[in-house]
C-alpha cells in the first residue's frame, strides 16, 4: 500500500499581540492624573473649611455680644426701666445667634469631614498609582478604596445629620402667646437668621398705663385699688397701681424740653402710672393694646 503525502499551506493573518509597555504607561498617566486632582481636591476643602471657621468665629462674636446686651437688659427690666416686649426681643435675638452658633459649628464639621474626605481619596489615587506601577500591590489598593468607602459612609452620615438640623429649623416657635399684631413674611418666602418675622402682641399679660398730672400724685402710691372702666366692652375691671414712672412723659420724647432759662411757661406735667388687672385672665383677654380706658384712683 502506497502512502501519500500532501502538503497543506495555512493561511491568516496573524494575530496582533496587545502593547502592554503602552496599555502600562496609559493606566500610570491616568494615576498620576487621578492624584494631582486629589491634591487639588484638598486645597479647595481646606479652603471651604477656613471659610466655615470664619463664619463660626464671627457667629460666636455675635452671640456674645447677644448675651452680654440680654444680661444688661435683664437688669434693666428687673428696675423697670425698659418693657418687656424690648427685653423679649432681645432674648430672642440671643437665642437666634445661638441656633447660628449651632449650624456654623455642623459647617465647620462638615467642611473637616469633607478635607478628610479629600484626604482619604488621595490615599486612594496614590493606592491606584501604586498599583499602576507595580501589580502585586493590588491589596493595598483595595484596602485603599475600602477606606474611601468608609469615608464615603461617614460623609453621607454627616449630611443626613444636616439635613435633620436643617429641618429642625423650618419649625419656628414663637417665645410667647398672643395675637399677631403684623407680619412681614409670606408662605414661600425665604427668611435669614435674626430677620424679624411678625410681631406678637401678648393678651396674657395686661396691665394699663395711665398718665396723671403731676398735681394728682400726692396721695398716690402703689397698692391702691383702681378701678378701669373700658369704652370698648362698656365694663368695669379692678387693679391696683403697681409703680409710678420715675419721669414725666414729655423727658422722653423726641426733643426733651429744656427749662434752663429765665423764660419759660410752666406746663403741669404727666406721670405714667402702670396698673396691674386684679380680673380673671379671661375677662381681662378683651382689652387690647392701645385700646382708651377711664381709670379711678381709690385713694385712702
């Protein structure tokens, strides 16, 4: 049996084998690049953060003087030398530089939370140009980018805290009970901290200020019965004279009269006189500020 050979020819192209000198130098520069915006990355946070430290410094600054002008007033109030509605407003105005204080301080957490960040991800990018260079180095990257996970999560943490905070502050609460008087803010409107809102007018707390001639003060002194009859309702409400001003109401108008001279027309004067409403709260509820009434003197 006769064997016969056959020569057989392949043909194809051949197959092209990948650059990997050039795959290598790609992924480096994509490292390299990855890391020099890293860097940038923390500059821009710590610049972001000096300016969240700047606006804590100056909130602080303003809630100190906040409560060094309430404690001043306090004093005042307590000789009765200034209302209660001056003090209330001063008050308030500490109690809004301290809410200030507050979200400048979750700021400036937040801001060093997003330089940590920054920082974390640059740990990553060097972690990656690590692994570009050398391939056995991939374990460190991984824990690299575990890391920038864990960051990830605390970042989206501290957010969720001030998104809470910042709902707590769509809930404002008025400082004390009445009737609102006038108001400067509408639904939609975007308000900013110590901006007034309205203005309350109290009905829990009612007293009447009278003003008698300096000429019917002899016999009056704090303790007496008075009795108050209102144009309004037509009623009749019991009180009783709780001070007498220190001043005559003309001292602290707008230009003080000045008796320094020789001639002058002597004018009897007017004394404010506070009256405090002995009724029950209900029926005292129906005056209102500003409202006249004809007060009577009980004298002993």
């Amino acid at each position: 049996m006769t064997r016969r050979q056959h020569r057989v020819r392949i043909y194809g192209q051949p197959r092209e084998q990948p650059d990997l000198r050039r795959l290598s130098k790609v992924v480096l520069e994509l490292a390299q690049a990855q890391v020099k915006e890293a860097g940038e990355s923390i500059a821009s946070e710590k610049a972001q953060q000096q300016a969240a430290e700047a606006r804590l410094a100056l909130a602080d600054a303003n809630h100190t003087r906040a409560e060094a002008d309430r404690h001043r007033y306090e004093g005042l109030l307590a000789k009765r030398e200034i209302s209660q509605s001056e003090y209330d407003r001063i008050a308030t105005e500490a109690s809004t530089n301290q809410a200030t204080v507050a979200a400048a301080r979750a700021d400036v957490a937040a801001a060093r939370l997003k330089v940590s960040q920054a920082e974390s991800r640059l740990t990553a990018r060097r972690a990656d140009l690590l692994s570009a260079l050398s391939a056995p180095q991939q374990i460190s990257s991984s824990k690299a980018r575990a890391a920038s996970a864990v960051s990830e999560s605390a970042r989206a943490h501290a957010q969720l805290t001030t998104a809470e905070l910042n709902i707590g502050y769509t809930k404002i609460v008025a400082p004390v009970s009445g009737i609102i008087g006038r108001k400067s803010v509408e639904v939609g409107q975007r308000i900013q901290p110590g901006q007034q809102l309205m203005i309350i007018i109290p009905v829990d707390d009612v007293w009447i200020t009278a003003n008698f001639k300096e000429t019917q003060l002899r016999k009056m002194k704090p303790g007496q019965p008075v009795t108050i009859h209102a144009d309004s309702s037509d009623q009749d409400y019991h009180g009783y004279i709780d001070s007498i001003g220190g001043a005559t109401g003309s001292l602290f108008g707008l230009l003080p009269p000045e008796n320094a001279t020789g001639n002058f027309v002597k004018v009897v004067q007017r004394v404010p006189v506070k009256i405090v409403l002995t009724d029950a709260p209900e029926k005292a509820s129906l005056l209102r500020a500003g409202m006249n009434v004809i007060v009577d003197v009980h004298l002993d």
